[in-house]
C-alpha cells in the first residue's frame, strides 16, 4: 500500500521538468536581437540616401555652368561698342560728296548746293511745245570747267564740250517739207541740222525721232538755259552707268511725256546712247 503512494508523487516532478522546457526557449528570444541586427542593415542603405544629395550637388554644378554663360551676354554691350565705333567714321559723307549714289540732280538744284561736277559731266535740257507734241531735246557733254556763272536767262559753263540734238516731230506738224535747220527760231522748232544729217525712226502712232548723226563741238562756252513749264534740265554724274542712265531716263520721257510707243521710244534711247559714245566722248582737249 505504501508503495502505490509514492508513485504518483514522481510524477509532479516529471511536470516540473516539462515546464523547464520553455525555459529553454528563451534562447529563441535572443534570437530576436538578432532580427535588430537584420533590421539595422536596412539603416546601412542609408549611405543610399546620401547618393541623393550627391545628386544635388552634381545639378548644382551645371547651374554653375550657366552663370558664365550669361559672361557673353555682359560682352554684349562691347559688340555694340564696336559697331559704333565702325559707324563713327563718315564714309558716306565722302561717298555723297562725289555724287557716287546720286546719278542725276536738276541742274539748278546742283549749282545752289554746290554739286555740279566739274571735271566732267552730262546735261540733259528739253524745249516742248506747248500747243503740239513737237519737242526738242539738247544732250551737252562737258569737261574741264573754268567756272560757272549764273545769268538772267541761266548758267553759263566757261568750257568746251560737245552738243547733240533730237528732234521729235508728231505726225500732225504741218511743216513736214521744211528742213529742220530751216525753221523757226523763236517758235522753238529749229535745230542746226538737215535731214540728210539725221538718223530718223518712224513710230507705231507715226510721230518721228530725229537724231543727229554727229554732235556739233563747243569750243569755249555755253549757256544752258533755265527750264519753264513742264521742260527740265538734267546734269548726269559721269560714273560707270552713265550710259545706262541716260538710256533709261529718254526712253521713261520719251514714252510719258512725248506719248512715243514704248519699243520705239526704247530703240530711240538705245539710238542716242550709241551716238553720245561714239561722238561726245570726253577724249582729247576736253578730258
């Protein structure tokens, strides 16, 4: 009987060795500073975090950059310094004052400003009528001027030269037969030529173009009178174009102002020119 009572006494101390069982756990508890340590990789990524900043570094590196590239607009202003500078001088002034750009002036407007050329140059007069289209035309080359004076008729060029006329007759002039050398002086319907000693065109509308074969020599003087009404003198710049020119400005009066056709006041300027460079040229005593 004694013996069965001590039996289940052992088995209390069994129990109280299975409860030490979770005690020996613990070490599993340990195991979760462990887990800190995993955790605190996580915080080794923040060498990570300072690449960023390296980043804003980098950006601020071209914003640098872009302040010296503001230097060239500062150099701006020294451009523009130079370019006033090129503009300072007055070449153009010295250009004007040769007459270089200008091809043509009115002769009286020339002589009041003092821009008449005086080693050489062209004058371009006309006398029309003003009761018909009859119309005479005077081209005077000159060279060498001595002086120039103003009258009560003009200008008088103390210098020789050379005249050449055209003659424009309408297809209702009633003195036909009549050689120009022979009419009259004061009707403004005289040139010192023959028909014999004219280059003639018959326009499209009928009227004529009458161009002296040879211009008529100026041995010391002339005497340009001053234009009334619709009539003009011209003084042409002797320069590279001048023959171009003074083409361009008989053809444009002879079409507006004379009605000619257009082609045929175009061959009758062509016709002019050719004559001025054969017969006025400035060679010799002239020049």
């Amino acid at each position: 009987m004694a013996t069965t009572k001590k039996a289940p006494a052992k088995k209390p101390a069994a129990k109280k060795t299975a409860a030490k069982k979770p005690a020996a756990k613990k070490p599993a508890a340990k195991k979760a500073p462990a887990k800190k340590t995993a955790a605190k990789k996580p915080a080794a990524k923040k060498p990570a975090a300072k690449k960023a900043p390296a980043k804003k570094t980098a950006a601020k590196k071209p914003a640098a950059k872009k302040a010296p590239a503001k230097k060239p607009a500062a150099a701006k202003p020294a451009v523009k310094a130079a370019v006033k500078k090129t503009t300072a001088p007055p070449p153009k002034k010295h250009v004007d004052s040769l007459d270089s750009k200008v091809k043509f002036r009115n002769l009286f407007d020339a002589f009041k400003q003092g821009k008449l050329p005086l080693v050489q140059g062209y004058i371009i007069s006309s006398f029309f009528s003003e009761s018909s289209a009859y119309s005479i035309y005077e081209v005077v080359s000159y060279a060498g001027v001595k002086e120039i004076y103003q009258t009560a008729d003009g200008l008088t060029f103390v210098s020789g030269g050379k005249k050449l006329h055209v003659l424009v007759e309408p297809d209702t002039y009633h003195q036909k037969h009549v050689e120009p050398v022979s009419r009259s002086k004061t009707e403004g319907e005289y040139i010192p030529q023959r028909y014999s000693e004219l280059e003639i065109i018959v326009a499209k509308n009928q009227s004529k173009i009458m161009v002296a074969k040879e211009a008529v020599e100026i041995t010391s003087s002339f005497t340009i009178l001053e234009p009334r009404g619709i009539n003009f003198s011209v003084v042409f710049y002797d320069l590279p174009d001048v023959n171009n020119t003074i083409a361009s400005y008989f053809q444009e009066s002879l079409n507006r102002q004379r009605k000619i056709p257009e082609l045929d006041a175009k061959k009758a300027a062509r016709l002019i020119i050719e004559t001025i460079q054969r017969s006025m040229s400035f060679a010799g005593q002239f020049q």
